[in-house]
C-alpha cells in the first residue's frame, strides 16, 4: 500500500477532534471519512473500504468495544485504534479482547498519531505477509493478538538478556502502554516471558519483563 492511497475512517461525535483531524489527515495527503456514531461507521466502512479505523470510546448508542466487535465482524485485518480518557487496563483489554489494535489517549497530540497510523499500516501489511507464508499456531492465534505485532514485541527485547519496564517496550515499539502490557501478559501466559521484581527505595515493586529464548 502506498501512504498517499491510505484512506481513513474516524468514528467521533466530537466535530473538533473531527475537524481537525481532517486538517491533518489533508496535509499528510490522506483521505478520511467521518461518521458520529457505530450504525453511520459501520455504513461507511462497507462503502468506503477503509485501510484504517479511528473510533472513540464515548459514542451514542452504540459504545466503541462494541462497535469494534461490529467492524471486525467485517473485517479481521483493519487497524482499529481506539481513542480514549480512560486509561483502565480493564477496558483496555476490553477493546483488544474486541479486536482493537491499538489506542491514543486524548487529548490527541499530532506527532503521535500520525505515527501510531504509519505503525499500523506497516504491520497490516507485515500481517498479510505472515498470513501467506505461515499457519497460526497456539501462540500466536487467540483473540485480539495480532503476530505481526507480537513479532514487533520480541524485536524491542533486542538480542540481549536485559529486563525491560513496560514503559520502555511501549517506547521501543510505538505501541500504547496498554497495548503492550497486554501482549506482555499473553506471552507469560504462553511462558515466552519472565518477570524480575524491582523494589527500589520506595514504593510498589516494578516489574521488568525479559524475553526467553
């Protein structure tokens, strides 16, 4: 896919985030549609054929896990990122158990989600390169985990035997925090990751995850 080809869907009820996402999506010589609610979305997405999908939590009607249930029922590839205040690890893993990618927190900073899009474009098209060329295995096929993007995690650990924060994975990838303490629980739940604790001078412990290879 070629960058100025994209093609994004926003599914807001906000016209300002709206307006001025357009504005930016414009000037990156993206195109865009825009719907205030899920039905309207859902609508466009059948007619336009988005390469990528915006949607906000806080939606009338229709809220925005369910509304990615609804767009993946039509489309198990499309990157959905999720805007939201909320920065709950629970409705986090709601919406990644629904089907999202990713998330952006508003208020939206400009840099960070031209590049939270340009990220997931190119692990669309790494996912559709994995597809062709391997079956999906225990690991990797469970709901709401993507192998493109766990590939993206284990490349962040490096070659080394160094533990990492979450913070620093997230850093490392461009992926959300949640997004990537999701993923880091699923690979401990698959014993593809080990846990150091970190108490320091005061305090909870921090936890810093390690690769096993």
């Amino acid at each position: 896919m070629q960058e100025n080809d994209l093609k994004i869907l926003m599914i807001d009820d906000d016209d300002q985030i709206l307006f001025a996402l357009r504005a930016v999506f414009q000037f990156q010589g993206w195109q865009s549609v825009s719907a205030k609610d899920v039905p309207s979305g859902l609508e466009l997405f059948r007619t336009q054929r988005p390469d990528l999908v915006l949607i906000d939590y806080h939606l009338p009607r229709i809220n925005g896990v369910r509304g990615v249930q609804m767009i993946r029922e039509l489309d198990s590839d499309v990157p959905i990122i999720v805007f939201t205040i909320d920065e709950s690890q629970d409705v986090a893993n709601q919406f990644i158990e629904a089907g999202a990618s990713d998330f952006a927190l508003k208020p939206i900073k400009v840099p960070d989600i031209i590049s939270r899009i340009r990220l997931h474009i190119r692990l669309m098209e790494s996912t559709r390169r994995l597809k062709k060329t391997q079956t999906e295995d225990r690991y990797t096929a469970t709901k709401g985990i993507g192998s493109a993007t766990l590939e993206l995690i284990e490349d962040a650990f490096g070659s080394g035997e160094e533990f990492f924060t979450v913070e620093a994975i997230s850093e490392r990838t461009g992926l959300a925090y949640q997004t990537t303490y999701r993923y880091l629980q699923h690979m401990i739940s698959q014993n593809r990751i080990e846990i150091s604790q970190s108490y320091g001078k005061v305090g909870r412990p921090k936890q810093k995850y390690r690769l096993i290879r």
